[in-house]
C-alpha cells in the first residue's frame, strides 16, 4: 500500500561553498511543503563526507532522509515532487532524484565537464537521493572508510537492496553545474582508485557489476605505467652497460608506452573543444594520470587488506527523535533548520 511521508529531513554535507546559499533557496519555504520538512547541513571537511552525512541522518526526526549536494539547485516544484516521490509501498527504501547538468552553449564539453554530465546517468547518487531512516538504521548507514565523494553512494546503495529494500527511481529534479576547476582536476579525481581497492576486497572480482559501476581503464593505466617504468629501468641499464639488446628492449617499452599514453589522450582529445589550452592540458595529464591511478590502486590494496563490509542487521523499528529535540551540538557538526517548530 503507497501512502505519503510522515516527514522528510534533508541532509546537506557542506564544505564551505558559496553554492550552499543558492541551493537553500532554491528549496523555497519549507513551512509551505505538503509535509513537515527540515534542512539539516552538516559541516563535511573534517572526515569526509560519508561520515557527514551519517551525523546527519542520526539527527535527523523525520521517516524519510534526503540527501543533497551542496552545489546542485533544486527545480521549483522540488519540494511536491519529493513528496510524490516518496509516497510509495513500505518495501521501498530509497528513491533517486534526476540529475540534469547544463552543457555548455555553443562548443563541445570540456573532459571535466564530460565526467561532471556523466553524474546525469549514474545510479543512487547522493547528489539527490532519499532514503528510509529504517533502511540506513538496518545498514549502519555509510561506510566511513570512503573518505571522499566517491562510491560511497553506490556502496551504500548495495547493501540496501541486499538487506532486502526496494530503491526507485523518482520524478524531481535539481540541477548540477559544473564546478570550476583547475588543469590538474583529472590527475586529483585518480585519488579514488584507492576507494576502488577497497571496493574490491570487500565484494570481490565482481564489483563493479554488483555495484552497477561502470568500467573502469586500470588495466590499461597498469600496462602503460609498466611500459613507463620499464623504458627507464632499461634506459639506464643500458647507459651503464652498453648493450644493444638492453637499449633495443628501453627503446621498445618507450613506443609502448607512448603509444598508450597517445591513445588515452586521443580518447580524451576527440570529444572535447579541441582548443591549444585543452589539448595541452590532456597531453600532460594523460602521461600522469596512469603512474598516479596505479599508486592509489596499490595504496588502498595495501591498506584495506582483510576489509569486511559493514554487518546488516535486523530492519528497526526505526524510532525517531522526539520532536522538541534540540539541534545538534558543535561537536557532530550539524546545523538545524527547520520548516516546523522544534
């Protein structure tokens, strides 16, 4: 039997952007929504943040949590077609938003705006996803071990439908610009193949497909870092003992590896604006980033050798906070406000 929400907390994880302003007006007066709401933004620049919004959904009072980022803005009929949108059988645990990213007007996206649109197809992302306070109760909600924005939302998406939930696919819609960013942006996102690692020990040789995370190019990062680091060894093995075969095998892994580095660029080059500035940017992080994703694979395989995913336990009966519950404290971080008095 469908029915309404009883209530919904939002759980906004911030570090400080200037977007969190647009986005809290964007949600338009919480008083006037079909159900009590409140906003919950919980500061995430000190443990990540999975663990933000764990301190915001033990906080939070109402049935269902909604998690958002705090650089998306939300459609002016949000807040009612949340409402709809929850308003489902009690099987259903979560309910993904739409995400739309604005592409650029009048040239081809760039290869960071490339990776930002792909958000727009990505499944139970926290950008804009709901769930049932029962459901994260049953689960222990995120794993903390993902220290960035980074498959901690699929992770967590997994082991609710595991525990025996439903997760849907809603109607609302926000809107997720395209950050601004450096050149080095695509070298710094490499940092997730540690989270990658941990994903693998924990659920196997078939995670990404469990996860229904799409495939991946560190085999192909691996086979040119190895090309890499093989042209070099040879090269001054060669210097030091002069032999033609030595310097016949560096001069070999040197083609393979510019080989693969030319060809991972081309695939980043060809959809893009073609521009000198672009162009150049992509040579030079297409040479970086396979060393650099390699080094985070091995840092996390090393790290979370004998990692267990989180226990499930027994659905709760999910009791909430009393109502004249006062706002959290300073040291969780979390600030309340809320549409219905406290």
């Amino acid at each position: 039997m469908r029915r309404p929400p009883a209530g919904v907390s939002l759980v906004v994880p911030t570090v400080g952007r200037p977007s969190l302003a647009a986005l809290v007006a964007s949600l338009g007066d919480l008083a006037a929504a079909p159900v009590p709401v409140e906003l919950l933004t919980v500061d995430g620049r000190g443990r990540g943040p999975a663990a933000a919004r764990n301190a915001g959904w033990r906080a939070a009072r109402h049935e269902w949590v909604a998690f958002l980022d705090d650089d998306v803005i939300a459609a002016p009929d949000w807040l009612q077609r949340l409402v709809e949108d929850l308003t489902v059988e009690e099987t259903v645990g979560g309910v993904q938003g739409r995400i739309t990213v604005p592409a650029p007007a009048g040239r081809r996206p760039t290869d960071w705006e490339r990776l930002t649109a792909g958000l727009a197809g990505g499944a139970w992302i926290t950008a804009d996803m709901a769930y049932r306070r029962a459901a994260l109760q049953q689960v222990g909600g995120f794993d903390e071990r993902f220290p960035r924005a980074f498959r901690e939302d699929a992770e967590l998406a997994y082991r609710i439908r595991g525990a025996g939930w439903r997760l849907l696919r809603g109607g609302r819609t926000i809107v997720h610009p395209v950050r601004r960013e450096g050149p080095w942006v695509s070298v710094r996102t490499q940092r997730g193949n540690a989270d990658d690692a941990l994903l693998r020990h924990l659920y196997g040789p078939r995670w990404r497909d469990l996860l229904t995370v799409p495939p991946g190019r560190r085999r192909a990062h691996a086979a040119v870092t190895a090309a890499g680091v093989g042209a070099l060894a040879l090269a001054g093995a060669a210097a030091v003992t002069g032999r033609r075969a030595v310097t016949a095998g560096a001069l070999a892994a040197g083609l393979a590896w510019a080989a693969g580095t030319a060809r991972f660029a081309a695939v980043r080059i060809l959809p893009g604006p073609r521009t000198p500035r672009e162009v150049a940017t992509m040579l030079v992080t297409s040479a970086a980033i396979p060393p650099v994703a390699v080094a985070a694979w091995c840092r996390g395989w090393l790290r979370w050798r004998g990692a267990r995913p989180l226990p499930v336990g027994p659905a709760p009966a999910a009791p909430l906070p009393a109502a004249g519950a006062a706002a959290l404290s300073d040291v969780d971080g979390v600030a309340r406000h809320s549409g219905v008095p406290a």
